[in-house]
C-alpha cells in the first residue's frame, strides 16, 4: 500500500525519535519548564527574529486552533475565515464549542482576499444592528490553505494592515507552514512574526510525533499559559514537545524536510500533468488535487490511500500529499500503478 493520505501517516524523523531517547532519563521541571523547552523557545525566537515573543507548546493542531481563537475572543466575538478554511470545515466545530462563532466569507483558492475582507468588517460596523450581532474579533488564515495555495507576501501585508485598521488580531495556523516554507513562495518566517499578531509552527504534519509551537511575537495576553490549562491543553511533560522542536531548529532540519517533500510534490505534479491529469488547483506546496475519473478510483483501492475531496463530474477531486518521510522511490511506484492503468478508467 502507497500513503498519499496525508503527511502525518509516520511517527518521527529519526533525529527527533533519537533526541528523545537521549533525554528520555533526565529529570527536568515539568508544564514546560524544562531546560529543554527553553532551547527551543530560543530557537524559534531567533528564526523568526522575534527576540520578544512568547513561545506555547501545544499537542495538536485543533487543540492549538481552539486555545488559541477562544483564547483571545472577547465573549461576544468571532472569528472570520474564508469558507475553506480548516476551522470552518474539519475540525468538528472545536472553536465553536469554546464558544465563539466561526464566520466564513468566500475566498478564492482557499484564500481571504484583502479588499473582500475590508469590505466584510465595514458593512459589519456600517449596520446600524451591529451592537446585535456576533462581533468579528479575529481574522484566521492558514498557510498553506486547505487547497495548498500560498498568501504572497504582498497579500499577507495587505491581510495584516486591513486587521490593523480595524484593530482585531490577524492569526495564522501553521500546521504546514515547513512546506509552506520549503516551497520558497517569498514568505519567511519573519515576514509572519512581523505580520501577524500570533501564529503556530506545526510539528505533528513536519518530523514530530506530535506538537505545535504557539507564537505571539509581541507577547501574549496575561496568563495565557493559566488559560492553556484551564483548557486542559498544558502537558505536565511539557519536554515532549520541547525537545522535538529543539531537534527540528537546532541544526535548520524542520526547513530541510519541508523542502524535500516540497520536491518530491512537484515531482508528482509534473508526473500527474505527463499522465494527462488535470489538476483541481495549481498548488505550490506538498499537496496536489488531481481530477481523476471515478472508474479509475475504484482500481486504486487496496494499492494507493488518497484523500477524498469533492466530486467533479464523472470524476472526483483527490488529495496526494507528499511528507517529510516520502522518498523518490514512492513517486515511482505510484506513477508504475497509474501506467498500467488508462486514464479513464
């Protein structure tokens, strides 16, 4: 069986499994205390060149998400995102169940266009009902999207300064950001600190067995880690988390593994495109949405797992993501099994 499901299908790098049994017997301060949080605290500050920020260590990626939105809402607030967007439409209504209200707009390619927002918060305040209604609190992107698009850095600097001008938090989910980063669209991690009001580098979809690192580069709000517990979301052995991410920025490795499987994504792309497929979006990064013929489908069963998107037609929209841990050699298996099988079906 081929895994183009996702890219969390493995557990760790074999560096990250390594440094945690190196300090599996070490006796350290728990929630986070431990010598070796604090590394990696440092790490990320210094990537993102954000020497101020506060650093959370968090399991997951929904768990993340809702601490995060609930968090910072006021109890009348909301959080705006485009349709798409993984908050909205997989994460089984967590934000929600905290509390707030999730309001999708259209966005094109999995992403919020600048003016479309601006024009979404004005006629929200231009309403004479207003004081009525669910206030948009925050503004949430992920990137990459659900589609594996990329916001430009032009488009994440117009995003920020409409969030600005209305004086509401601009938070980014990063549980991709590595290939975002490996597909070098001209965002950098300082670029995000700079531009957004906090964000999260994601290690269970980049190397880790688990964890995600919450970042306020100007500081969080006052007793943010008293919230995270009384959300249930603080580890007593905080030094699972840090000790994975100190593997993955110690020597630049989390940036290393998001540009191979980068690689390997346009590799499947040109491959694809050769095979006369056509794609459903024009993704930069690891995931790539091919149409395939619903014939066809039914033959990959038991041979490739693949993520099942939306109906197209007579075909269907399908996921392959590559990961951290796919080889070139996976590629090539996948393209034998396409070519012994028509492409329609």
């Amino acid at each position: 069986m081929l895994y183009f499901e996702n890219d969390y299908s493995e557990g760790a790098h074999p560096l990250v499994l390594k440094r945690l049994c190196e300090t599996n017997l070490v006796s350290q301060p728990g929630y986070g205390e431990d010598a070796y949080s604090e590394n990696a605290r440092r790490l990320l500050r210094e990537a993102c060149r954000a020497p101020e920020a506060d650093v959370y260590f968090l399991s997951g990626g929904t768990q993340t998400n809702a601490v995060a939105i609930g968090g910072l809402l006021r109890p009348w607030e909301g959080v705006v995102c485009a349709k798409t967007g993984h908050i909205n439409v997989h994460e089984a209504g967590a934000v929600e169940f905290s509390g707030h209200k999730v309001m999708s707009i259209a966005g094109k390619g999995g992403k919020i266009e600048a003016p479309a927002l601006r024009a979404y918060l004005s006629g929200f305040f231009a309403d004479p009902n207003h004081e009525h209604m669910v206030f948009p609190g925050m503004v949430y992107i992920s990137h990459p999207t659900e589609y594996g698009t990329l916001y430009s850095l032009a488009e994440l600097t117009e995003l920020s300064d409409v969030c600005k001008s209305f004086h509401i938090p601009l938070y980014m989910d990063g549980a991709r950001l590595a290939y975002a980063l490996g597909a070098d669209g001209g965002v950098t991690l300082a670029d995000i600190a700079r531009l957004c009001d906090v964000f999260y580098i994601g290690g269970t979809k980049c190397g880790a067995l688990c964890g995600e690192a919450l970042i306020f580069p100007k500081g969080a709000p006052e007793h943010f880690l008293t919230l995270i517990k009384q959300r249930g979301a603080l580890l007593a052995k905080g030094r699972l988390c840090g000790v994975q991410f100190e593997a993955l920025f110690e020597d630049g490795l989390y940036f290393e593994l998001g540009k191979s499987a980068v690689e390997l994504a346009m590799a499947l792309k040109a491959g694809l495109l050769n095979r006369g497929f056509r794609l459903f979006m024009d993704s930069p990064t690891n995931q790539q949405f091919p149409i395939v013929p619903n014939a066809l489908l039914e033959k990959l069963e038991g041979r490739v797992r693949y993520s099942y998107w939306e109906p197209c037609g007579d075909a269907s929209v399908i996921r392959l993501a590559t990961s951290w841990a796919t080889t070139p050699a996976d590629v090539e298996e996948l393209f034998k099994i396409l070519d012994n099988m028509p492409i329609d079906g």
